[in-house]
C-alpha cells in the first residue's frame, strides 16, 4: 500500500473540515489534523457492515495516530433509514464538517445527494452500487463498483452453471433494485428467459409467506427444469427470513439461489437453521460481495484482526482505503475543489482493497468479486460462510469476466 508524507498536511486539512472533534463525537484535547464525518448503520438492516466499517475507519484513524496524524470522526448513526441519514449528513455540515464516508446504502445515498451538493460537501460511499447514482459533477465518490459490474458477475455465475431461466425477488429499495434490474438486462440481452421481478417493501422484515408464494409461482411460470432455474435475493439481513419462508414452497425444492452483496457473510443467515440448511442444499446461495485481491490478501487479514474481526470485508475495508485517501487529498493545497483533490488523491492509489481507478461519475470501474456461500461446518446443524467461487474481470476497468464456481469443498 502506498504511504504518504505529511509535511504539509496541518496546512491542507482545513480545506477538508473546519471543525475538530473525537472518534465518535467525542471531545479531544487538541485540535485535530483532519476531520470526517461518518454516516453508518449502526442499527437497522445494515448494522452488520455498519460495525465491521466503522471499525475499519477507526483502525485507520489509530494508524494515521501512530503516524503523527491526528483524525477526528464524528460519527451519526443512519440506521438503515434514508430520512435518518439525510439528517445526520445535515448535521455534520451544521457542525462544519464537509467530507463524509458513508451513507452505505444507495436509498440513503439519493436523500443525502441533495443536501452534500448543496453544501459543496464530500461524500465518499463504499457501500452504495445503484447505476442510477452515477452522475457526474455531484458529490458522491464510490469506493466499489455500481450494480452493473456486480450483475455482471453474477450473471457470469449463472451461466457458467447453466441457469438460464432467472427469477429475482428484493427489497425495494434503490441498490437492491439496481441491482435486480441490471442482472435482468443482461439476461434479456443475451436471450434468457426472465419473470417479473418480485418485490418487498423496505418495511417488511419478517412474515415473508406470501413473497415466498410469488416467487414459486414465477418459479413455475418459467416453465423450465429446475436445474436450469436460478432464484436471485437482493435485500439486507432480512434475507433470513425470507429465505425460512421460500423453504416451505415445494416448487422450490431443489432451484439455485444466488443472493447480492447485501446480504453476503450476514451472520443472521447462518444463525436460523431454516434458512441456512435450505441456502445450503443447491449452489449453496453464492452471495457476491467485492473481494480483496490476492496480493493484498496477507495485509487484509492483519488489518482486519486489528479491528477484531475475522473475515476480510471488502465493503468495510474500503472505508478504511477512504480515511488513507482523504489523508492523501489534504496534501494537495494547490487545488481548489474538494472533488478535484479527492479524485486525484484516488486514481491509481494503491489500496488494501486493490488499485482504485474512479470512472467520470466519481465511481470505481471494476473490481473482483468473490461468492460466499452458506455451508456445513462439520457439526450437525451448524453453518458457515465460505468462499464458493469467485469472478475475474477481464482488465482492471473491465466490467465482464470469468466466474467460477467450487462449491462448499473447498
């Protein structure tokens, strides 16, 4: 990873915020180098990644420290709802603060877009994907790939296991849609059989029979063998649920599931012997989430145990390449906007979650994927999260590739 010299940063931080405070919004005795905002789920559907992310950025704040850097993070819980974060967002710039990691959802990002670009603010996302989003000049910068390149990889998946009859059911929300909606487009265009997506609404958490009686009837309507039939989940933690409820339905017996990144290593999964046994029982549900490159993979683990995880996690660690990256940006005095100084801090910057290229709309263009999956431990009814296969883009700015599947074996 890229290291950087700090000789002039105490002149350059205070074009990234004028307010100092402590991790957390605590106080701290001297005034801080650099401070951020953070917008993260703490609680709600997306409070997993919210912990492991916020752990993330707080290990690269005790790095920058060991350092002689002193970064101060004010941190405001979203959870998991849109109008909550476009609260806090406007809280942080209240207080001054102008850059801001976080939201981690793409429904939360579109509430909170409007109120960064009227305040001239950084937002730096490593959670949002919806294509929808990507528009250029505003003030959102993604750390991970949009929905096309994730669908990409799924889609490659799919194919290469031969389920060429797809139905889709998720969260109605701006990502998962994105989501759902580019891996239909690249089923239509190559020939594939599709149904209408089914939907849920971002309120339901539990009580998901009658969704799970939806998709079994699009199940049917394909018309298809069901090894040929592929079920795609895009949704958060409640994916659990849903996935104790599709087990009930006999036409399901036996049809691949794949699920998307928000729902990827969530320990609710595993957690509900219902759920997990059925996940496990055909292609094991590879759930695709951004995987950290293998030559990184050492420096991933160690960083991650300092937070006091065990699993990589790309999406958090992307946030922990975020702090490293403004650290960067406030050296660069001799530009004026805060955009143009983040873009160049982060093109082709080195980071533990890879080389970062960021397209016109401020969003990453590529990155690998890797697909985990729901398997047996060895104890009786005990599950884990394992890596089953993985997806290769063809070139660092590529947005096809190669997917391969191995399975709970290996």
């Amino acid at each position: 990873m890229k290291l950087i010299s700090f000789s002039s940063l105490l002149l350059s931080a205070a074009l990234f915020s004028s307010v100092a405070s402590g991790c957390g919004g605590s106080s701290s005795d001297s005034p801080a180098d650099i401070t951020i905002g953070a917008l993260l789920d703490l609680s709600g559907v997306g409070s997993s990644l919210g912990e492991e992310t916020q752990a993330a950025i707080y290990q690269a704040v005790d790095e920058a420290k060991a350092r002689g850097v002193t970064i101060a993070v004010e941190v405001k819980d979203s959870q998991s709802d849109p109008s909550v974060a476009a609260a806090g967002a406007q809280e942080l710039i209240n207080q001054g603060i102008t850059t801001i990691i976080g939201p981690q959802s793409s429904s939360q990002l579109a509430q909170v877009l409007p109120i960064a670009n009227a305040a001239g603010a950084l937002v730096i996302s490593t959670g949002s994907t919806a294509s929808s989003l990507a528009i250029a000049n505003d003030a959102a910068y993604r750390l991970v790939p949009t929905d096309k390149v994730e669908s990409s990889a799924v889609f490659a998946l799919m194919t290469a296991r031969n389920r060429t009859s797809i139905v889709t059911v998720g969260r109605a929300d701006t990502g998962n849609q994105g989501l759902i909606n580019s891996l239909n487009s690249y089923a239509k265009a190559a020939g594939r059989s599709t149904q209408p997506p089914v939907t849920y609404p971002t309120s339901q958490t539990s009580d998901f029979g009658g969704v799970a009686a939806q998709v079994a009837s699009a199940v049917t309507a394909t018309q298809s063998g069901k090894s040929t039939v592929g079920v795609f989940i895009a949704g958060f933690g409640e994916v659990s649920e849903l996935l104790a409820s599709l087990s009930m339905e006999p036409a399901l017996k036996g049809v691949a599931l794949y699920a998307g990144d928000g729902s990827a290593q969530v320990s609710s999964i595993i957690d509900n012997p219902t759920a997990a046994t059925f996940a496990s029982q055909v292609d094991a549900l590879p759930s695709a989430l951004t995987t950290i490159p293998a030559d990184n993979l050492s420096e991933a683990i160690s960083i991650t145990q300092a937070m006091g995880s065990q699993e990589p996690n790309a999406f958090a660690l992307a946030a922990y390449d975020a702090v490293q990256i403004v650290e960067r940006a406030s050296q660069l005095v001799s530009i004026a906007s805060i955009y143009d100084r983040f873009v160049q801090a982060a093109n082709g910057y080195e980071g533990v979650t890879g080389t970062i290229e960021l397209d016109s709309a401020g969003d990453r263009i590529s990155a690998p994927y890797a697909f985990w999956g729901v398997c047996a431990n060895g104890s009786q009814g005990q599950f884990e999260w394992r890596q089953v296969g993985n997806w290769t883009p063809s070139s660092p700015t590529s947005q096809t590739g190669t997917a391969r599947f191995v399975g709970c074996a290996e």
